[in-house]
C-alpha cells in the first residue's frame, strides 16, 4: 500500500514540485495527489520535471481534477466543460507518470437517481472515446461523495465501474462515513466494501486501489469539513487493519488538514497493523 498527500506537504513552503518530493522522500512517504483545484493548470516545463522526478524516484501519483464539475449539470455548456476539465486532468496526469485520476462526478440536481446516473455515463463514455483516440492510459475513477445531494453513492460508483475497462472507483472512506451520518466506520463495515469490490469488479480492483482518508466532520445533511484525523471519530486503525487482511494494493491519499503528519501516522499504521 502507498500513503500518498493530497497536494504538496505543507512543509514545502513557498517552494514548488521538487521541493514537495523531497519532503515527501525525507519523511518516508510514497507519492503524492496532484491536486487541480482551480483548473489544469502546469506549464510544459512543470510536468517535465514532475514526470523525471516520478521516474527517477518511482513516486506513485495520482491526480484529482478541478472541483467545478458536474457532469448533470442544467447548462450544457457546463457539462461540457466539465467533461473538459477530466479529459485535460487525465492527460496531465499521463504526462507526468500518474495510474490514476478521480473527480466528484454530478450533484442529483432534483433528478431521480436512474436519469442522473445515466447522464453520468453517457458523459464518461465521451471521456473515454477521446483518451482512447489520444493513447491516454490512466484509470478514470468517480470518487464516492459526502453529501446525499451529490451523485456518487457506494453501489452508483461500483455500478459504473462495471460499464468500463479504465473506470474503477477512488474509496473516499470519509466521504461514506459522513454520506450515512456515521456508518461505514468499523472494520465489518470496511470489511464489507472491499469485498464489494472484489466479488462484482473483481480482483484487480483491490490490486490497483485507490482512496481517499482523513478526519471529517459532519451532521445530517452529510460532510461539512476534513479535520485531522486524531481530532474526529474517524476510525481510522481499524480501516487500515482490514485493507491489509485483504491485501489491498494501491494508494491512499490523505486529505486531513494537516497532510503529511497524518499521511505518515497511516503508513506507521500500517506498517504495525
């Protein structure tokens, strides 16, 4: 399993990519989440030296595209553009020596869950037309959402993972525990998706993993923020203990506040689990 932070530590400072790795090497960690925020925004030069870095180094990076996506989205130019932002996020993150890319994928929008979800794949398999015409090989991965008005519940995600070869889904096991006010968050429960997992997508799925972790607060109506992860009821050990009984390979990126220290509290977790 590699332990991953979501973006550059933040011991980096004002410094750029090499300045991250190196604090990513220093601390025993294994790669990184390139995180495009605003937009897919790095120069030729950048993803240059991201990609050598990669190679010279064997990081394991993963890439998440822009937040301003909505795949369901009224205004067609927006799902358009959103469909854009994944499209440029896949082939930045092959440029630079990325497996895999993930997104939050449409927000329900007062449609039933049938409609959107095939609205989703429609949009998915435009996606996947143009990387494939590009030789774009990276795994296109739906993340699981926080919030009951966000598409991308547990069975949506994997549901669609069946549809495609290069779709599987990023575990956002925060992300579940708010969704359900609280559930998803003892070893059975955790136990439980992963054998989701092997048993309807298969065992490549566990091999090549990809999920995401940190400390959450939430109420009713779902996620509200992350929070570091010693600082929520996030039950964190017992996650770790079930993805090595069953041999879960892949990355993990911790999103908490704090990234790198609790990035390097789970890989020690890990390690001891």
């Amino acid at each position: 399993m590699n332990f991953l932070t979501a973006g550059m530590p933040l011991r980096t400072g004002k410094g750029g990519y090499p300045s991250a790795f190196d604090v990513i090497r220093d601390m025993d960690l294994d790669g990184m989440e390139l995180e495009f925020v605003h937009g897919v925004r790095m120069s030729d030069e950048t993803r240059e030296v991201v990609g050598n870095i990669q190679r010279e180094r064997g990081l394991i990076l993963t890439a998440h595209a822009p937040f301003y996506i909505n795949l369901n989205s009224k205004e067609e130019e927006k799902v358009e553009a959103s469909v854009q932002r994944i499209i440029e996020t896949a082939q930045t993150a092959c440029q630079v020596g990325g497996f895999s890319i993930t997104f939050h994928a449409a927000f329900y929008m007062g449609k039933d869950k049938e409609t959107v979800y095939e609205q989703v794949k429609r949009q998915i398999t435009k996606i996947n037309e143009t990387l494939e015409r590009d030789g774009v090989k990276v795994w296109i991965r739906p993340e699981t959402t926080g919030k009951g008005t966000q598409w991308g519940d547990l069975d949506e995600i994997v549901r669609l993972s069946k549809e495609f070869e290069n779709v599987l889904p990023c575990i956002d096991f925060s992300h579940l525990h708010a969704r359900t006010v609280g559930e998803y968050n003892t070893y059975d429960e955790f136990a439980k998706i992963f054998e989701k997992l092997g048993n309807e997508l298969g065992e490549y799925a566990l091999n090549n993993f990809h999920g995401h972790l940190a400390g959450i607060d939430y109420g009713a109506k779902g996620e509200k923020k992350h929070l570091n992860l010693d600082e929520s009821d996030m039950n964190y050990r017992d996650l770790i203990k079930s993805m090595k009984d069953f041999g879960v390979k892949g990355a993990l990126v911790c999103e908490s506040p704090n990234i790198e220290d609790d990035a390097l509290l789970l890989k020690r977790c890990y390690m001891e689990a």
